[in-house]
C-alpha cells in the first residue's frame, strides 16, 4: 500500500470513527499523507518523506523524538514491568519523583506523577483547597490548563467552555499581566493563585517584569497559595530551567507535563512544599491514579532529566531561540502590514498576524514546504514555533527562510 492509499484509507477512519473534523482540517491545510515514524527534529511519512517539526507536541519535543537515551531505557524497563502493581513500593516511581524534586524551584519536595497537565492541574487544585479549606481560586483571563472540568474553569476562553457549563463555582480571572486586578481580587475566600509563567495557548504572552513577584507577595499577604502552571515553559523550554525562574520566583504548587516523559511517555505531574502535602496526610489515598507514575513513564521521565543535564537542554533553547526570534522579528518588518508582533522566550516563539486567516494561509505555505507548525489554542492569530532544543542553525535559518516566502505568497494572494 502506498503513501496515498494509507492517507485515503486512515482518512475515511478518521471521518467514520476518530472526528471529521480533524480529518477535514487536515485535507484542508495540505497535509495529505499521514505520519509514520519519528527521529530528532523530523516526522516521517510512509515513504520516508521528512517534514521538520516545530511544533513539537506543542511543547512535548523539547529533547527531540526518539531520543536513543530514552527509547533504551523504556527498552529495559519494558523487560522488567510495565504498570505498578499499587501494592509493592516501586522504585522507579520514587527515584523519579526525587529527581523532579531536586530540579524544582525552591524548597519543593513532594511530587506526584499522573498522565497528563490537565490531570496535574486537578491534583493541584484539590491539594491548595485542602490546605487552606477556602473555596475559590483566581486565574487569568486567556489562560490554558487543559480541558477536564476543574482545568477547563480555570481557563479563560469561552469557546471551550460556553458548551459545557455550568462549569465549576468558585473560579475568577482578572487580566494576565495585571498585578493591581489580582490584589483587587484575591482575598480570604481564595484558596490559590494559578498562572502560568508566560501564556502559551494564548499567543506566546509574557507578562510585565515583576508580575510574578508581585503575585507571590499578594498570595503571602492573603493566605492564598501560588499555583503555577509549567506544564509547557518547564524544562528548559523558554531557556532557564522553569520559566518562573525569569523572576526567581518559587510557587506552592507546580504542575508539569509536556516534555516530562522526553517525548515518548505520557506523564505530568504536580509538585508541592512539604507544608501544602498535607492533601495526604491523613488519607494517603484521598488522591489516585490507575497508570499514573506508572514504571514505563517514570523510566521515561529518568532518562529524560538525564538528557536534560547532560546534553544542556536549556542552554540550548536559549541560544537558539535567540536566533530564532531575532530571525522572525526581521521577518515581521519586513511584513508589518501583516504581522503585528512577535514575542517569546527561547524556543517559544509566537507570531502574531492581523488576521486568523493570514496565519492558516502562512501555516499551509510552511506545510507544503514540510515544516510543521499550528496556532496557538486561545489565540488563532498566533503561529506558533516550538521545535526541540536539537535544531541546528541550518534548520532555523531554512525556517526563517520558508516562513519570509510563506508570507510573501499570502500577501500576494490576498493582494495585501
């Protein structure tokens, strides 16, 4: 069967049992073939067609795909056991979870592993209302913590949300970036503050200098816990470690996810000071997960800390994120009448366009040059590009390249 008829045949399944509208979007943005294999910065189609992914997951890619140093770890663990058995201690699980501890900011000691951020954000959020035994949470608007009931409240874009309310009581959002709206707002009904260091989801948006300080005093003043979300912009993403550390800022409660299984496990988790891991002190049970911390992403989650070090991750994310924005922002003045801002910090790069519209159109000309990239959830104006931290110099430059001529048709066709 060739590249085609696999396309037609997994097409007509994605229409009959997956979602029509994924299978449509797909056909519509060019991208008719279907992904086969996976290595370092490429997704490969069936016949070996290589499309360089800076999309990344989003966010998931940071050590690349198939990192040989995980794919031989999960190998040996796959010769041990998969899943825990619940009873037994399992020591993968508690060697992970000291290792995350150790790479957190500040005095963060106790970690709990689950399979995704949006389950992270949930455990997360029933830890800081254990704790303070107060109802209510602020959030920011525009923010993205994942799309189960208590992360959907928490976020800030009523498209996700309008068709599943009521959703839960007990959550306000005031703008990102607003420190005088949150001290305005916080108060003692608040049980935690929950931001994420930089809004991904929401167009790359980078807070004013001194926000995050500002919310850390507004949580001490009040009682209120800092939750802060890194499930995307941890682990060397935006080129510090966490992206907390822009401001050295330490929060109650962490939640990860993304990059945490180095591409390859799924696996989040949310990470807490000992004094806020009361959630489990009296009932070690109040709080579980069937797969969650399971050995296999534990494995994963080891060997991707490993590489992390080893290989300076995030020192690679900041060189050549600085590249690439710099590249991308020649780009927007050479295009101002179309691109209306580029941000980020490492290799989390947004492009914001005048018109959702003109960012699909670039999207699809990235495409059919077999780049890989999408929009930013809460914010389809913005394009994003996350690739992992391994792209060369040479790469980045053929995306600057590709992206300047993608513009350039896009302006011609629609005669800007």
């Amino acid at each position: 069967m060739d590249s085609r008829e696999i396309f037609e045949q997994t097409f007509t399944r994605y229409n009959q049992h997956v979602s029509p509208g994924i299978a449509t979007l797909t056909k519509f943005m060019g991208l008719e073939t279907t992904e086969h294999r996976a290595e370092g910065c490429y997704v490969y189609g069936p016949e070996g067609e290589a499309y360089l992914d800076c999309l990344g997951g989003p966010g998931v890619f940071t050590i690349g795909h198939r990192h040989p140093k995980v794919v031989a770890a999960l190998k040996d663990q796959l010769d041990l056991m998969g899943l825990s058995s619940h009873i037994l201690l399992d020591p993968v699980n508690a060697e992970a979870a000291e290792q995350v501890a150790a790479l957190c900011p500040g005095d963060i000691q106790y970690v709990f592993f689950c399979n995704s951020g949006a389950e992270a954000i949930e455990g997360a959020l029933k830890a800081a209302r254990m704790h303070t035994s107060r109802p209510e949470f602020v959030c920011a608007e525009g923010g993205f913590h994942g799309k189960t009931f208590g992360a959907l409240s928490a976020s800030g874009r009523d498209v996700y949300k309008t068709p599943f309310e009521p959703l839960l009581a007990g959550f306000k959002h005031v703008p990102f970036g607003d420190a005088g709206a949150l001290a305005a707002t916080v108060n003692d009904d608040t049980a935690a503050v929950l931001l994420e260091p930089i809004q991904c989801e929401n167009g790359i948006m980078i807070p004013p200098d001194g926000y995050l300080q500002a919310a850390r005093e507004i949580c001490d003043d009040s009682g209120a816990l800092l939750i802060l979300d890194e499930i995307q912009t941890g682990l060397g993403r935006t080129g510090k470690l966490w992206a907390c550390d822009y401001e050295d800022v330490v929060p109650d409660i962490m939640a990860l996810g993304k990059a945490l299984g180095g591409g390859m496990m799924p696996i989040g988790a949310f990470a807490a000071r000992a004094q806020v891991w009361g959630i489990f002190s009296d009932n070690p049970y109040i709080h579980t997960t069937t797969f969650g911390g399971n050995p296999m992403a534990c494995r994963a989650c080891l060997a991707a800390l490993d590489v992390l070090q080893e290989e300076d991750i995030t020192g690679l994310c900041a060189r050549r994120g600085e590249r690439l924005l710099a590249g991308m922002q020649q780009v927007a003045a050479e295009f101002d009448n179309v691109i209306a801002d580029v941000r980020g910090r490492g290799l989390l790069v947004g492009i914001e366009f005048t018109h959702p519209d003109i960012a699909n159109l670039v999207i699809a000309g990235l495409i059919q040059e077999n780049i890989l990239t999408a929009f930013t959830l809460n914010q389809p104006k913005v394009v994003r590009l996350e690739p992992p931290a391994l792209i060369t110099e040479a790469e980045i430059e053929r995306v600057l390249s590709v992206f300047s001529q993608a513009a350039a048709d896009t302006v011609e066709m629609l005669q800007l």
